[in-house]
C-alpha cells in the first residue's frame, strides 16, 4: 500500500466517522399544557381555592403528583395529582385547602409538563416521552359551617 492510497483510506474513516456522529441526533425540550379540570366533579367534600382561605387555621403544606407516559393523559393524571392533593388534606385533618398552585404553571390552573427527548439514529427514531403534574395547596381547619373566602377567578373553584 503506498502513502497516497494509505491517505485517501485514512481521510475516508474520518469522513465515514463524521458521517455517522451527525447521523445520531439528540434533541430535548419540554412543553407545558393548560388544563380545563372542573373541581367540582372531585369526589370530595373539601372545597378547593386558588387563594388563600380567610378564616380557619392553617394546617400546613399538602402536594399531589402523579406522573408516567405523555399517552397517559394529562387530564387524567391532574386529577390523580388532585386526589391525592386532598388525601393529604383530609390526613392532616383539613376541610379546605387553599393556594392552590400547579408546578407546570405556577398558577392555581392546571396544567402538565411534558418532557420529551428525540433520539435520531439513521434510520431508526426513537422518542421516549414522559409527563408529570404536580399541585401543591395550604391545608386548612375552617370549622363546622364555614364557608370559603376568597376573591379572584380561580375563588371557590369547589
């Protein structure tokens, strides 16, 4: 084998190497989906609020999240998380939570994040898909027959 021939086989790896580097492609992001959850249709006896309740004692901190596979269903999984949200409550002794605020939003609307990766390998795609919502409340002590306080859309919401 003399240089020359040597050289192209050498310079054809390289390329054959860059070739295959930007074959495999991996691209991430994340997105975050509002959600339409009508708090009433919880099967639960505690009210819920977006703010702060106004009478009563407050408790302490509750959270709720469920997560899995983006083709699980956000609406679905936002009501795990709200169930287990008020599990919590009730196990602290509460009747009403309040301030209420989802991680996905940051606001007392519900929502899902969805975390996704694409994983390019020529020819093949692969893309593994992951979601999760997470709610977090006050957990208050109001009281026999005392009514929510609040202002705001996100007001008595049960």
């Amino acid at each position: 084998m003399d240089h020359q021939t040597l050289a192209r086989s050498t310079k054809g790896q390289v390329v054959g190497r860059l070739l295959s580097i930007c074959m495999s492609v991996f691209v991430a992001g994340c997105s975050t989906t509002r959600l339409n959850i009508d708090y009433k249709k919880l099967k639960s006896e505690i009210p819920l609020s977006g703010e702060k309740v106004n009478t009563g004692k407050r408790l302490g901190f509750v959270t709720g999240e469920a997560g899995g596979f983006a083709w699980s269903g956000c609406v679905a999984r936002a009501e795990m998380s709200l169930n287990e949200l008020i599990e919590n409550a009730e196990a602290l002794g509460a009747d009403a939570v309040g301030e209420i605020r989802w991680d996905s939003t940051g606001t007392s609307e519900a929502g899902c994040e969805r975390k996704w990766l694409y994983v390019i390998l020529w020819p093949l795609m692969a893309t593994p898909i992951f979601m999760n919502t997470r709610v977090e409340g006050v957990a208050y002590k109001r009281g026999k027959n005392v009514g929510m306080t609040s202002q705001g859309p996100a007001a008595a919401i049960r």
